[in-house]
C-alpha cells in the first residue's frame, strides 16, 4: 500500500468519526429537545386542568342556586368562605370569610398568599377594595386573581341528603366533567307538539339532563344507597331510589324571571331542591346506574317518568300497551308507592321518550320533530 493510499484511508477513517460523533450529538439534542417539549406540554395541561377546576369552582361559587352553599369553604378550606364578587372580563374574584376566624390559612386556595389584597376599613363598618364598596361588619374582604388560585381538584365536597344518615359526596374534577356534559345523553333542546287545536308548542327536551351509567358520582350515589338497602330485587330497588329522590329532594317551584331552571343531576343533590323535572331527571339519572328500562312522560306543564317491572297496578297510572306496561312514578309525591299511589288529578300524557331519543306522540305514536 503506497503512502498516498494510506493518507487516503486515513482521511476518510477522520471524517467517519467526526460525522458518527456529529450524528451521535444531533441525536442527544433531538432527545433533550424531545424531552423539553413534552415536560413543557405537559406543564401546559396541567396548568390548563387546573384552569378548568377553579373556573368550575368560581362558576359553583358564585351561584348557589346549583350548589351547596358552603363549597367555597370545603374546597379552599377557610371556614366561612365565599363569593361576593366575580368578574369574569378582568378574572378579579372578591371574596370574604369569618372575621372571628382569623387568622385563617389560605394555603387551600392559592399558593401564592402574597397575591392576596385585603380591604380598608372605614369607621363605619364598610369595607373598601378598588371602586367597590362593602358592608360587613362580621366578615374580611378581600380579592385575588383568578390566575392565582390553585385548589385540589379531588377535595371531597359532602353535602347530607339524608338527615345524620347519609352523605353525597363529589369534587371539582368529577363537577368540572359534568358542567361540559361528558355524562349526560344531552342532544337536542326542544320537542315540538301540536295540541288538538292546531296549536304549535315548544317543549325542553328534559332526556338531555339525564346522566348516563358514566356519571362517577351518580354511580357512587346509587352504589352506596343500594349498600344501605342490602339484598334486594330489582323491583325494590326502584322502589327505594325513588323514595330517596321523593324524600330527599325538597320540591321547589324554582324559576329566574319567570323561567325554568333547569340543573344537572349533582347540581339537584348538592342545591337539595328541584321541581318536576329535575326529580324527574335525577330519578332517571340512577335508575340508569341499575339497567331500569323506563321512558320519561310530558304532560302540559308537568314531567314524570314510567317504569317497567313487576308490579301490582292498583292505581292504573300506567303508559304503553297491554305487553309493554311501564308504571308512572310521580317525583313530587312523598312516599309515592309505585302501582299503588293514586293521584287525585290524573293528567293526559302528551309524549313518552325513551332516555336521549326521539319523543313519540302517545296519542298517534307518530315521531315528535325535535330542534
């Protein structure tokens, strides 16, 4: 082998190495890179989660009619906690607990005390922060940025159903699912009917407030309700949730300028109060949870829903037809026997709907135009 054949293989021995090292070093910052990026993706969905758990908090807070009132306390942990002022353009969230409580710890509700600022007292017993003017007397007002709160998305929240015997229980991680309505069957709004004088009604599609067998904290309802009762058919499982949902539940007229309020199942248990059609729906919500087959039933002004099963039919408050009976439960009345309770005023069914389908007319079967 001559000289210029050696210095040849040399060279090209020099330039292998350096390109595997180069490669070998292209490869560690593709790696470090890689990492980096998904530490940073995950940094951001977490940080977005997060996000969502306080905007469920602060949408709970700030409006009790779907809440118990003192989730603000559960959650963050400051005994008497609660909303007086949200706004949502700036995220300033004003907020006020027990002044015989203090000093009080606000670990559970942001990790960054420092960001907290307290109002003046004036002499007279108001308190003041920014523009806004207080009057409290027995409580410490005081603001953060919403940026700035962080709480524990599976703090239990309890709320007693049944007095001194039994709890429901969720938190802000299972709350947040159901306000964008992972659980429920949801669909479209309204059920169209035309009355016997031609007359066009809009009625709400209820179906879309029913909680399939998804709903954790429905399931853990029923779960632990059911432990209660012990052995048992599935007759007098029907039976006893709707004892709980007739008992339970006070029923209140509710209504905002005259309209329905219409609330998800958890928001019926932590609130404690619904009307016709939200003991109508969270009746349906855990008769899902144990495979009942039932459809709901519209009348003019009034929902309830039918059962199939064993049952003695004493009352005849039944839908359907003679081999495909289903046995009307009516939400509002307490102590409701199903087949035995009679009703003094027996109204007309205008529709029966199984859960998240179309709604039929009961007087001609026909398919009712929903929008």
């Amino acid at each position: 082998m001559n000289k210029d054949t050696i210095q040849n293989y040399t060279i090209t021995i020099l330039l292998a190495l350096l390109l595997g090292m180069t490669i070998n070093l292209f490869r560690e910052d593709i790696k470090n890179f890689l990492v980096d990026f998904k530490d940073t993706i995950q940094q951001d969905n977490t940080q977005h989660v997060q996000t969502d758990h306080v905007d469920t908090l602060l949408n709970y807070g700030s409006d009790l009619l779907f809440t118990n009132e003192d989730i603000m306390e559960q959650v963050c942990g400051i005994p008497g906690l609660k909303i007086e002022a949200y706004f949502v353009d700036t995220k300033n969230v004003y907020l006020s607990f027990l002044k015989e409580k203090e000093p009080v710890d606000f670990s559970g509700l942001t990790k960054n005390p420092e960001r907290i600022t307290f109002a003046d007292m004036l002499p007279n017993g108001r308190q003041i922060l920014d523009d806004y003017s207080f009057r409290s007397y027995d409580r410490i007002i005081f603001k953060i940025h919403q940026d700035y709160i962080d709480v524990d998305p599976f703090k239990k929240i309890s709320v007693e159903v049944i007095e001194n015997r039994f709890f429901f229980e969720t938190n802000l991680n299972e709350l947040r699912r159901n306000l964008s309505d992972q659980f429920l069957y949801s669909g479209k709004s309204h059920i169209k009917y035309t009355d016997s004088f031609s007359q066009v009604m809009n009625v709400y599609n209820h179906s879309r407030y029913v909680s399939k067998k998804e709903d954790v904290s429905i399931n853990r309802l029923v779960r632990d309700l059911l432990e209660i009762k012990g052995e048992s058919t599935q007759e007098e499982k029907m039976q006893f949730l709707t004892d709980f949902v007739t008992h339970a539940i006070e029923y209140d007229i509710e209504g905002v300028y005259g309209q329905e309020v219409l609330k998800r199942p958890v928001e019926i248990l932590l609130s404690g109060k619904a009307d016709c059609s939200g003991k109508t729906t969270l009746l349906a919500s855990m008769l899902e949870q144990i495979g009942v087959e039932y459809v709901l039933v519209y009348y003019k002004g009034h929902i309830n829903l039918a059962v199939k099963g064993n049952f003695k039919n004493y009352n005849n408050l039944v839908v359907g037809s003679e081999d495909n009976v289903f046995h009307i439960i009516e939400t509002t009345y307490p102590g409701f026997m199903i087949g035995q309770t009679t009703i003094s005023e027996k109204l007309k069914p205008l529709f029966t709907q199984f859960p998240g389908k179309y709604a039929y007319n009961y007087q001609d079967g026909k398919r009712a135009e929903m929008f």
